[in-house]
C-alpha cells in the first residue's frame, strides 16, 4: 500500500479479548475499515494488567492480523483503559486573562485547566481527558468557548476523567513492547459511546453500558457533556462461573451454555438443552440455566442501579440506555433493562459505511470502532494543542513525572 496512505487504528484491550480496527482515510477524512484483528488475551485481572506477556502477545497477534488485511504497517495507534480505578470528577477553576489586550488566549485555556486540577486530582493518578462543561467570563455564563473573547476573569466547571498512573504505564508499557505508539488512552465505555451514541443523544441524556468480561462500565452523557463515569468490577465470567459451579461443568462448557442458551430473565416455559463437547454430551433444563444466570444479572444491575443514582439520574435519561460490549449478545437483555432501569434500552449499533468485515458492527467492537473514531475526531484539537505554547497536558506529564 502506498506509503503516504494515512490511517487510524484503535486496538481494545480487553481482559480475556484483545480487538484491533484499522481504517484508511480518503481526501476528505473519512475512514473505511480495512483490517481487523483479534486475539484472546491473558495476564489481566477486572481490566488491569497483572503481567506484561500476556497483553503483549495478544496485541502482538491482533496487530500482525489487523496489518496483514490492511497492508499498513501499524506504529500508532488509541487504547483502550478498563479497571475501577478510573473515576470522573467534578472540578472548577479560576484565573486571570494575562494577554495585553485582555483576549483570551490558549495559554489561558492550559493554565485554567491546570488550575481546576492540580490539587484536586490526586498526584497517583493521571488525567485523561478534561471536559469542560462551562465557561465564566467576568461574570458572563454559559460561555462554550471563551477563545478569542475579552475579558478580566476566566472561570470554569469541569469533569476530570483519571486513572491510576501505574496501570496506565503498565499499558502504555505493553503497546511500547509491541512497537506501537499509543497516540491516546482513552476509558473503554467513553470510547464505546463514541461508536454508538449521536450528539441528539448526548445533549437529550443517555447511558452507555458496556458489559466486558469482568468489567461494566457506566458512562452518563446530558447536555452534551459526559457528565459521570464508573467501572464495576463484575462482568460476563462471573456469570460463567455461575454456571460453571450450579451445572458443575467447567468455564469452556458454561461458557458454551451461556451463549448458546442462556437469556436475560426467566423463561415462561422450559425445555431440555444438550452441548456437546467432544464425545460428552451434556442435558440441563432450562430452568436450571435461567435461574443461575437471572441472579448474577440482578446484581449486577442492582450495582448499575445504585451508580444511576449516585449520578442523580435514575430513570430520568430521555434516550435510555444504550448496551454495547459482548455481555450485550445476551437474548432479551435490552428488555431485562428495561424492566429493571425503568429506561427505554437498546443494543448499540454501530454506524459502519465503509467495512472490511461485517462483524464490527457486532456489539463487542464498538469499543475498537470508538478508539478508532476516537483518532479521527481527536486530530484537530491535538493538532491546536500542539501549536499552543505549553499545553496542559504537556506540563501535567512533567508534574506526574
């Protein structure tokens, strides 16, 4: 392929699945996905990384699938970040507009964001993303972008999305192993949210639920602006194991039965199943499945239940909920949502023109899909960041450091 062809790529890392997307982009940017590849993935624990070989050999291997369909040799890419230690926070900040003219400039921008952080954001955690919901300006509220304006006094609310730096290192450490410049690392539901939520549903307030393996991220958007964001320690295994324990098969044949079988709720009426693995053959009834998997899915959305609170939105996001992750393949889990959110629900879909393969519209690829965008929607305000004359980022690595 040609050398000048430009790309994006955005590799998930995923507790037991590693998903990389490559996309070429045209003239006028806009990408088609031209390689895709997949590997399952050992050595993390709920979504951090317990020993680098793992992570690395699963990357290694998506990569080397993902640039053998694509013909792009693959040096940078967006990951993915899970774990419960990622928290949003609330924030603001004051400073003074320090140009002659009173214009409000970038530096200004970079010192208000610094100021509405440090301090605030404990120094064992980095920050990944700051949002501003609103500006103040000598008074004037409301402001979305104060750049250019005149004035005094900058004030500004804001959330802070941060991880805990050794996890983050440890990752970056990984991609670096792999010879693979991680461009951004971005929380895997805000990225999944990036593949399957409009700016409509954002501003009229929505949810992004993203079932993982051993994870369930909760990422809250109103007025256009992620307004809370959680990770829950529990996912899909835990419901295998269940059924590992209750039907006293091993996780390979429970995880069968879940997929094959298992549906979010209690079934009205039941019936013999059989799996077959290898020359075994095993029978259950479906009762039995339904009510192993119907306990685990209670109390994993009694814990979503319980942050939708915290958030101060229960049953109150106009669009619902939107699920996404492999958890979200489950039969009848948007209406088990429903049900028990009190919210319209639906299984994302991802808004795919231009595909190498059908299966990233599969609901277990939007966090890949969402890194991917993620590279391509990124690009001009990094770019801006860069032209700036320290930008905050840039003086919040040599604090961390």
């Amino acid at each position: 392929m040609n050398e000048n062809s430009r790309y994006i790529a955005g590799i998930d890392v995923g507790t037991t699945t590693v998903r990389c997307v490559v996309a070429s982009l045209n003239s006028e940017n806009k990408p088609t996905i031209v390689g895709v590849g997949v590997h399952e993935n050992s050595g993390m624990k709920k979504g951090v990384i317990s020993h680098l070989e793992g992570p690395f050999e699963a990357i290694d291997s998506a990569l080397a699938d993902a640039e053998r369909t694509s013909g792009f040799r693959i040096d940078r890419a967006s990951l993915s970040l899970n774990g419960s230690h990622i928290l949003s926070t609330k924030s603001d900040g004051m400073v003074a507009v320090n140009s002659p003219n009173q214009e409000v400039s970038e530096d200004d921008l970079a010192r208000l964001e610094e100021v509405a952080t440090i301090g605030k954001i404990p120094a064992n955690r980095e920050i990944l993303d700051f949002i501003p919901y609103s500006y103040c300006l000598d008074g004037q509220d409301g402001i979305s972008d104060p750049l250019g304006m005149r004035g005094t006094r900058l004030e500004v609310r804001a959330n802070v999305i941060s991880g805990m730096i050794p996890h983050i290192e440890n990752l970056r450490q990984v991609a670096e192993k792999s010879q693979i410049e991680p461009t951004r690392v971005i929380p895997s539901v805000l990225a999944a949210a990036t593949a399957v939520l409009s700016e409509k549903q954002k501003e009229n307030g929505v949810a992004v639920i993203d079932f993982g393996a051993t994870t369930t991220g909760i990422a809250i958007f109103e007025d256009g602006d992620l307004q809370y964001l959680r990770v829950i320690p529990i996912g899909g295994n835990n419901i295998t194991n269940d059924l590992a324990i209750c039907l006293k098969v091993t996780p390979e044949i429970a995880e069968d039965i879940k997929i094959k079988h298992a549906i979010a709720g209690i079934r009205e009426n039941h019936r013999d199943v059989m799996i077959k693995n290898g020359h075994e053959h095993y029978s259950f009834n479906t009762l039995e499945i339904d009510e192993v998997v119907d306990a685990r899915l209670e109390e994993i959305f009694e814990e979503i239940q319980k942050e939708f609170k915290t958030a101060g939105c229960n049953k109150q996001l106009p669009n619902g909920v939107v699920l996404v992750g492999g958890g979200a393949n489950m039969k009848k889990l948007a209406e088990y949502s429903k049900k028990t959110l009190e919210l319209a629900s639906q299984v994302g879909k991802i808004d795919i023109d231009s595909t190498i393969s059908e299966d990233v519209k599969k609901p277990e690829f939007a966090v890949a899909v969402g890194l991917m965008l993620e590279s391509l929607h990124r690009a001009p305000e990094e770019k801006k960041r860069e032209n700036s004359h320290e930008g905050f980022f840039a003086r919040l690595f040599k604090r961390n450091k």
